[in-house]
C-alpha cells in the first residue's frame, strides 16, 4: 500500500509541557524527519496550580497567548499533519478542559492530553531517531511536573515510568521565594529519592548500557558544565561534575545571583530544583556518565505521526495486544469488526463521518469484549473501565475515553443521561459509531462462523435508519427479534430504526 505522506511533505507537533511549549516543524526526507522550524516559550503552566491543582487564570493565559503565537507560524502546514499533546501539567489541572475550550478557539484541532507513560513513549521515540543505536539506554527527561525514565532498545521501549518529580513543580515546593540554601536543596534531593524507589529495583535490574537525557534542565545543566570546563572529552555530564555544580550552585542565595554564562532568566529560577532532581537520579540509580539528546517529546510525535501515515500505527499494535492480554475470542472479535465496517460505509456519508471515526470504530469493535476477563456480568462496564484506566500506547486520554463510551454502551440499556454523556464528549458522530457497533454486535449474536444474512444500512437523516435484511428471514428467527429489542434502544437516543425484509418491515 502506498504511502499517505510523500517525501517532501511537511509535519508539526506542539508539545504542551508544564514548564515550556514547543512548536517543531519538519520536513519528512526519505523516512526521517528533519526539523526545518522550531519555536519554544516558558509558559510555565505548572507554575499557575494552586494546592487544589486549579489552573490559575494568569497561567492560561499565558498558555493561550503563547498558542497564538504557534498557530501564526504553521503557514500551509494542514490539521491532519499536525498533533498537539500536553503532559503533566494538564494531566493534573482540575480546570483543564475549561483551559482546553479555550485552547479549541485558537487551535486547528483539539488537544491530546497523554499519560505519563505514553509522554515517555514518544520522549523514547523522539531520542532513539536522533542518536546512533548503541545498544540499551535509559532515556532521562525532566520536566516541569514530572520526570519520565525509560529502558529500551534501538526504537523499541522495554520499560516506560513516569513520576511525579518536575522543576516547576519542585521550585514551588523547595524554593519559593528563591532562596537556595543547603537545607532546601537536600530536602528537594532526599524528595526525589522518595519518588525513585518506587522504580530503582526494576530498573537496576533491568540495567542499560548508557543514559542519554533530554529537555531543558538536563541540557543547562551539561551546558553549564561545558562552559566551566568540567564535561568529559564526550561533552556529557559526569557525577563528579554533577557534584562540583551542586557546590557551585549552593554558593548562590538566591536564584537571581546565579550568573552562569548563557543561562536564560526563566531557566536560572528552576535550575536549583532541577538540579536536586538530576543528583537524586544520579544516586539513586547509580549513573556515572549521562549524554545530551536534542531528540525529546515533540520529535516523538513528529515519528510517531509519521508511522501513522506509513501505516506502521501503535495503536493497531496495542489494540491486538489487549485482545491477547484479556483473552477475548479475536473470531468474534473480527467478525464484529467486518460488519462494523460494513455498516460504517453504508452510513459514513449521510452521517459525515471521518476516517477517524471509522478507526474509532474499528478499534472498539475488536476490544468490545475484553470485559468479560472480569466478569460476564457488566462485561461492557468492566471493558470500559478498562479502556479508561489502562496506559494504552498510542492513544491519548481522550481517545481511550471515547474507546470506553463506545464499549460502554454497545450493549443493554441506553438511557437519556448516557447519550448527555456522549454528546459532551463529542459531536454527534460518537452516537451514530455507538449505534453501529450496537448493530454490528446484534448481527453476530450467534458468536459463531455461521452466514450471515445479506445486509443493507440506508440512512435517511440522522433521526431514520433503515436496516434492510435480505433473503428469507425465518433462517434468523432470534436475530430478528434481538434487532426488533434494539428498535426500542435506538429510539431512546432518538433515532428511529427500521427493519426491512423482503416480506415485512418492522417499526
């Protein structure tokens, strides 16, 4: 199959994180990536969570502001080539998605808000496209509310963590006002190392062959070090030199009198958090030697984007693997997914539905039933926790709630509060792909390889269905009445269902 993205063709990602967004636009030039424009501020969106993780006014504005900016500089690049994520900052704000309406009037398409494993996911990716293979790495990325750590090999990820240890977010905690003292700093250490012995055991014994770091305070850090003279002959960070900074850093009150060359103002306020936090990883997982990667989150995406297009999706991957995880029957797995995708083209059309929604589709119909690992009773209730809560690669958090919304509701009752619930959530295109799942489930109620009969979806207008059953119907006296049952669900979400056979039509 040909490729959807030819040489030539332009690519961008945001990268939403708690201390600075990121623009990056690239070019793709025989399968790689090469960045052509890139644009980067401190919003500092981890700095605007109050002690209830409310997002202040002030930071949003902030945010907003800065997405103006970006969207100025994308010039010709088009939506589909465009993915924007944000990370931990978002993942905590309890305000979010007012922030995120906000953002969707100024935005070419909506926000991807991550989890934590997924951000070190792409962050691994990002790195690994940008560094020559040298066996297994641990990637290190610091951010502004959380730090991820990631083992893997070549483009593949071993293990992925992420823990809630960020500058911004340890400035707030250890330094306030500014003020560097001995005392803060070991408090902000003796904190990180709380945090990373929930991971060290696994890690250590896993082990890697060199550590690569990437994003903003790993890269002052090594740039300081650089400039004082006391990087090794490989331009890397060592923990003899980790430790003369931590010296050097501590002889400072405040972080105004930090005077290292090249060192930014909005860098130099977090830079004494960030560093407790790099010389608690130091120690704790035992690291001697870290080299700098230019290669982090908005790369991954870019790569990540790119093998979409290429047809190389995660998110296929890791829908075959929960299949496997929770035993679901794959046959009837397929079997549903054959007939969704029968009925989605019937409809696609009348409905305006996009390709997007159509993969939406397909996924949900291969995982509808991995609740029943659970239990059978609920079984779409418990697939849909699961959807919800998994770390899922791939997908976004607003992805795996619209995965669970359609698990969710393939089956049994549906009711006025739900159809609030998926409207909320989405255009009207979350209940016509419910629907059809719906639909697509009840024609192979037998859960076996036997024929089904021919079938036709016509939609009128979105309000009136018409299914038509072809052939003789007394060869499916149970189908007809599931479908006869379903007339009654569908009319509950206001969408009038016909079934039409060659001898009768049942409203």
């Amino acid at each position: 199959m040909a490729d959807l993205l030819v040489d030539d063709e332009l690519l961008a990602a945001i990268d939403m994180g708690s201390n600075s967004f990121h623009l990056a636009i690239a070019r793709v030039d025989h399968g790689e990536v090469k960045k052509v424009a890139s644009m980067s501020e401190k919003v500092q969106l981890a700095a605007g969570l109050d002690e209830n993780n409310y997002l202040s006014e002030a930071a949003q504005q902030r945010g907003l502001a800065c997405l103006s900016r970006f969207v100025g500089r994308l010039g010709t690049v088009p939506s589909s080539r465009l993915r924007i994520v944000a990370t931990n900052a978002l993942r905590q704000a309890e305000n979010g998605d007012e922030f995120i309406d906000k953002a969707l009037k100024i935005l070419p398409k909506p926000i991807e808000i991550i989890a934590g494993r997924e951000e070190a996911r792409l962050i691994y990716l990002g790195v690994s496209h940008t560094m020559a293979d040298e066996g297994r790495r641990l990637v290190i990325d610091i951010g502004g509310g959380s730090t991820e750590f990631i083992i893997g090999e070549n483009f593949e990820p071993i293990m992925t963590e992420s823990l809630q240890l960020g500058c911004v977010a340890y400035t707030k905690t250890f330094f306030a006002d500014g003020s560097i003292t001995e005392k803060a700093f070991d408090k902000a250490v003796v904190s990180a190392r709380k945090e990373l012995m929930a991971i060290a055991k696994a890690y250590l014994n896993t082990g890697w062959n060199n550590v690569v770091g990437s994003s903003g305070t790993i890269k002052a850090c090594r740039q300081i070090l650089l400039n004082m003279g006391l990087s090794d002959s490989q331009e890397s960070i060592t923990w003899q030199a980790l430790q003369k900074l931590k010296e050097r850093v501590l002889k400072y009150n405040h972080v105004s009198k930090i005077d290292f060359d090249g060192l930014k103002d909005d860098r130099r306020a977090v830079l004494p958090a960030g560093l407790a936090i790099l010389y608690a990883i130091f120690e704790v997982l035992k690291i001697e030697r870290l080299v700098y990667s230019d290669g982090a989150l908005r790369e991954g995406v870019m790569y990540d984007l790119l093998g979409r297009f290429r047809h190389e999706d995660i998110r296929d991957r890791s829908v075959q693997a929960m299949l496997g995880r929770y035993g679901a029957d794959h046959a009837q797995a397929e079997r549903v997914v054959q007939t969704a995708q029968k009925l989605f083209e019937d409809s696609k059309s009348t409905l305006q539905l996009s390709e997007d929604d159509g993969d939406l589709l397909r996924r949900a119909s291969y995982l509808h039933e991995i609740g029943l690992a659970i239990s059978h009773n609920g079984y779409h209730r418990h697939g849909a926790y699961l959807l919800q809560h998994s770390d899922i690669p791939g997908f976004s958090k607003i992805d795996q709630n619209h995965l669970a919304l359609l698990v969710a509701h393939h089956r049994r009752k549906l009711r006025n509060d739900s159809l609030n619930v998926l409207l909320k959530n989405n255009t009207k295109s979350l209940l016509y792909l419910c629907l059809i799942l719906r639909l697509a489930v009840v024609l192979n109620h037998s859960h076996s390889d036997e024929t089904l009969p021919e079938f036709n979806l016509l939609v009128k207008n979105e309000h009136s269905w018409q299914l038509h059953i072809l052939g003789d119907v007394k060869q499916w006296p149970l189908l007809i009445v599931d479908l006869q049952d379903e007339q009654q669900q569908f009319r509950n979400w206001q969408v009038d269902l016909q079934i039409l056979t060659p001898i009768t039509t049942w409203n």
